[in-house]
C-alpha cells in the first residue's frame, strides 16, 4: 500500500497544530450536540441490548420445554375447576376446553410486563456531558452514579457488539484515570455515539471554543420512537455492510493489514500453544498407556486410540480456538489519525473503534517474535491508563487495546510509531530502530550487562541493556524475541535500583522503571551500576522537567510552542555539562561506549520520576 506525502517520522507538529494529518471533519450549522449539559437518554432498545434479550430467549426456552407445568399452574390458578389432566399435548387440551382466550391474556400480560420492565429501564437511564464531566445514572430501586473528569479521559472506545451492529446501535466507554473509573454509555446509536465520542475528545483537549453555542436542540426528540428504532435499524444494515469506523478520515491516512499477513501471523503464533497442547498430550498418554495396556490385554490398542482421540481431539480443538479468537479480533484492523488522537479499529463480528488522545501513552515497545524474523515482521504494544478493575485487565480481550499493531512491515512499524510518538527528537531515531530496534551495532550507544556478568543472560548479554536521553528512557532485551520499549520521560511514573549480594558483589544491579500497567514491562538487569546510579540521578532532575512542559494532554488548547530540541534547563549543556554535582549523563548513556567502573548499592535506591 502506498503512503501519502506525510511529515516524516518523529517530526514535531508545526506549534499551534494538532500532530495529525487532515483536518477535523467540518460540522454542518445547526447539527445537534448531546454536550449541552442536560440529561439525554439511552436509545430505547438499550433494555433489550442490556440483557432483555437474553431473557426473552431464556423465557421462550421455558416455555418450550415446561409448558405442562406452566398451563397446570395458569389454569389451576384462574379456573381451579378446570384444573386439567394431561394425557397429551397441553396446546391441544387449551384448544379443546375452549381456553385460548385465557391464555392469550396471559400472554399479553406477560408481554405488557416486560415492556413495563424495560421501559422503566429505560427511563430511569441517562446521561449528560458538561465542560468539566461526562456523567451516566441509572437504576430504579438501586441507583448508581459514575462520573469521569474529562480532564482525566484516557481514551473513548466504541465498541458495536455483532447484534448491536444489526439495528445500528454502539457503545461508548470513556477510559478514566484509575481502577474501574471507566463510564459506559450503552446504548446509542452508532451516528449519535460517534457524535458524543468527538464532543468528549474535543472538550478533553481543552477547545472549549470549538463548541458552537448556535447549535439546535436534537431532532430526534421530535422524532417517534417508532422513526427513530426505523431509522437506527437502516442505519445498522448500511453501516455493516459498508463500514462507519473511518468514514470521516481521508483513505489515504488509513494504515490496514493484509488479510493473509495477519492470519498467517497468528497461525505461526498458534504454533507456540500446539507444541504446549502436545507436550501436555504426550505427558498424558505416557502417564496413562501403560497402565491402559497391561489391563486391557488384546483389546489395548483400541483403548489407547480411543484415549488418544479423547485426549488429543478437545487439546486440538483448543489450540484451534485460541488462534481463531485472536484472529477474529484482529481482523478489519486499520489505525488512523484524526484531530483528536490515534483511531484504532480491529474485530470481525464484534468491532471495536478506540480514540487513543495524544500523551495518554506511558510506553511503547516494539516486539519480534523468533518465527516472524524470516518475513521481517514486527508488533507494536503500549502501556495506557485502562481505566478497568485489576481483574478485568487480566482478559485477553481487555489486553487487545493493548496493541496499536498487531503485526506489520518496518514502515508500518515506522508509521505507526510516528503516530503514537509525533514528538521524537530527530536525534534519539537512530536509537529506537537502528541501533535499539536491529542493534547492537559497532559503537554501541546503549549501556549494556559487562562481560564480567555475561552468565546472566548468555544468548543476550551484548543486547540487553538501556539507554538514556533527554526525552525518553529506552530499554533493549532479547536475542531470539527482540524487544525496544520506549518510556518517554514526561509520562514516566517511577524509576528504583535493585541490588542483591551478588549483584553487590559484581558492582551490577537491576533496574525497574515503573509505569501503568500493561504488557510493556520495565526491567532491565546486570547494567554496571555506577551507570545505573548516575541514571537514576539524571532521570530525577530530567522526568520532571519533561511533565512540567508537557501539554499533550490539553492538546487542543493554545500554549507557547515547545523548545525545538527537549533540552535541559537553561544553563545546563546539551549533554548534561555544568550539571549540579551528581546529575551527569553517564558515559554510555548518551551516545558514548559505557565504563566498566564497578560499585556496590545499599539493597535498593528509589528515585521518583
């Protein structure tokens, strides 16, 4: 797929511009906005898609399968002199005694029952978007309140499960900063959810001015619900056939995966979890054959095929659907960039739009598995604020938002880096693919494990290792699965030293640089550590410097354009000459070979970024 004339990769936006290709969509005078401040409701199928479906189906099956128990009681019930007595099928025995008048009233009151239910549901469900909040309630014994702080949005997901897509109807989560601190707004319909998701976006970027106070009031309250349930179930058939995810971003912006690349990626991947299913599977039938063989005599053989198909049928099916789910997620996958942040969409059946906005990633990393290298292929992960409970994290399709690429060619991986990270120096490209990405090279820049603790990491020891600069902190693992990830220094949460007797006694030590949580992890161990304390001496001094400057959370606002190079403060030298005692760059960390000085640390020093 050719690309478009785009700024070149890590180039910084021009000031006072958003750090995306194309302008935001214009909005037509008069359009609606639900960002008005007031109370809006659900879209009325919202009962139905909350469970109500389930219900009726688990109603139907009921009555399929209990109907004489659920006649015997109606009919004893309201004419216990007709109390009945089955020596057939009870619908003829209504038919025969005359009684179908009374069973459709109790059907029709079953009928006006769950209509009441959901409506009651329904009205008692709503939400409003103020300047500073999005706020949904609901309940109607038990009530609930959850309100997010825009100023705190980590993103906006909109997720339109396959029977959501048939009627035309999404939902909205928008991703707070904290644990189970997310607000859904189920359901809408896709048309309004992509309305409400740029209203959130553009009043978390800080342009309030962006709202126009001529707005209208929404049509659709003049609308029926009648016209209204019509026009979001055309709107569903258009929309899953045709596609409404990136309707507003030119074509030409839109980075997709092949079909056979990202299958044949997963299916190589697939391979891991075959060899563990038929590693369990021959344990098995090695615990089990013997004992099977000596008792069945000359029946053995056809027991042990039996045990084996019984075994090795269900690890296969297994294997088989793990694959299958992965790849089902990942499929339509796209990445995009709008003027509100990095859009990404991926799933078959079930698609999901998420909204990334600028500085809400903490870390990226760049990852190779052995079995991808012949075709040169690479995934790029990141650490974000998910906003869910600690054991929602832990599913894997919770860890699908995780990945920006599931898989790619080095100029995806470069554009997409790119887009995640708009603002890399010129100067620290190098060390992210070249010399982190496919290093080590001649002149290596990054510190890495000395030859004296080379027993550590023996495949890797060469590799392993990290490196520092004035707007990122840059760890590279492994050999056989290759690794660079990036924590840029104005989102770095934390950074602590670790150090045992024996890392004492070879003047080595770990390294842990702590983030949010997610799949890029932070360690690095075996560093010499006289580099690793001078590391941590300029990480203080440079991780605040670099939050103090950062703006990319109000990124829509208008602020003094950042220095061209991000430098240390002023009076301090490009690499960290005239520094207060303590806080140099050690040699090694910033594009110089390493020493092989060695010292010892008291157990663990922390430093907060």
């Amino acid at each position: 797929m050719s690309a478009p004339e785009q700024p070149p990769y890590g180039s910084p936006p021009a000031p006072g511009q958003v750090a995306s290709w194309g302008s935001p969509p214009a909005q037509a005078p008069g359009t609606p906005s639900l960002a008005d401040g007031d109370w809006h409701r659900m879209h009325p199928l919202t009962p139905l898609m909350k469970g109500g479906l389930v219900l009726v189906i688990v109603i139907g099956y009921l009555i399929a399968n209990l109907r004489e128990k659920i006649v015997y009681w109606f009919i004893s019930m309201f004419t216990p002199a007709r109390v009945p007595e089955f020596g057939g099928d009870p619908v003829d025995w209504v038919l025969n005694n005359n009684l179908v008048l009374v069973v459709l009233l109790g059907v029709l009151a079953l009928a006006v029952l769950l209509v009441a239910m959901f409506w009651l549901m329904w009205r008692f469900h709503d939400f409003r978007i103020t300047e500073a909040h999005v706020e949904v309630r609901k309940g109607v014994i038990f009530r609930s309140h959850r309100r997010a702080p825009l100023d705190r949005v980590q993103g906006v997901n909109l997720t339109r499960p396959f029977p959501a897509r048939l009627i035309g109807l999404a939902k909205l989560e928008v991703d707070g900063a904290g644990n189970d601190a997310n607000v859904p707004l189920e359901y809408l319909s896709t048309a309004k959810a992509e309305s409400v998701r740029a209203d959130i976006l553009r009043l978390a970027s800080g342009a309030r001015h962006a709202r126009d106070a001529t707005r209208g009031g929404d049509p659709a309250a003049a609308r029926t619900m009648r016209a209204q349930l019509a026009a979001s179930m055309d709107a569903g058939v258009t929309g899953l056939i045709a596609g409404v995810d990136l309707d507003d971003v030119a074509p030409e912006h839109v980075l997709r995966i092949p079909t056979g690349r990202l299958v044949g990626s997963h299916v190589l991947s697939g391979l891991t979890w075959l060899a563990l299913f038929a590693v369990i599977f021959v344990g098995g039938m090695i615990g089990t054959l013997p004992a099977v063989l000596a008792d069945a005599g000359p029946a053995g053989g056809a027991v042990a095929i039996g045990i084996a198909l019984a075994m090795g049928i269900p690890l296969l099916l297994g294997a088989i659907a793990v694959t299958w789910s992965r790849i089902a997620r990942a499929l339509r996958y796209s990445i995009a960039p709008t003027p509100d942040g990095v859009r990404i969409t991926f799933g078959l059946f079930t698609t999901v739009t998420e909204t990334i906005p600028p500085g809400r990633i903490f870390a990226v990393e760049v990852m190779q598995p052995l079995l991808w290298r012949p075709f040169g292929w690479w995934s790029v992960r990141i650490n974000r604020m998910s906003g869910k409970a600690a054991s929602q994290q832990q599913s894997s399709q919770a860890q699908q938002f995780n990945i920006v690429l599931p898989v790619g060619a080095r100029a995806d991986v470069e554009r997409v880096l790119g887009l995640i990270l708009p603002d890399v120096p010129a100067d620290v490209l190098p060390l992210i693919w070249e010399q982190g990405v496919l290093g080590p090279v001649a002149d290596d820049p990054y510190t890495t494990i000395p030859p004296r603790a080379w027993w550590r990491r023996p495949l890797s020891w060469r590799r392993h290792g990290a490196a520092l600069t004035d707007f990122a902190l840059l760890l590279r693992r492994g050999r056989i699965w290759r690794q660079l990830a990036v924590f840029p220094l104005a989102r770095l949460q934390g950074f602590s030293l670790h150090q045992g007797p024996i890392d004492r006694a070879q003047g080595v030590a770990k390294a842990q640089a702590h983030s949010a949580v997610g799949p890029v992890r932070g360690d690095v161990s075996g560093l010499d550590s006289q580099a690793l304390l001078g590391m941590l001496n300029t990480l203080s001094v440079e991780a605040a410097r670099a939050a103090a400057a950062d703006r990319a959370h109000r990124w829509a606002e208008e602020h003094d354009p950042a220095p061209a190079s991000h430098g240390l403060p002023a009076g301090y030298g490009p690499a960290g000459d005239d520094l207060p005692a303590g806080h140099g760059l050690p040699a090694g960390l910033s594009g110089s070979a390493g020493s092989g000085g060695s010292s010892s640390l008291g157990g663990s020093a922390d430093g907060a970024a």
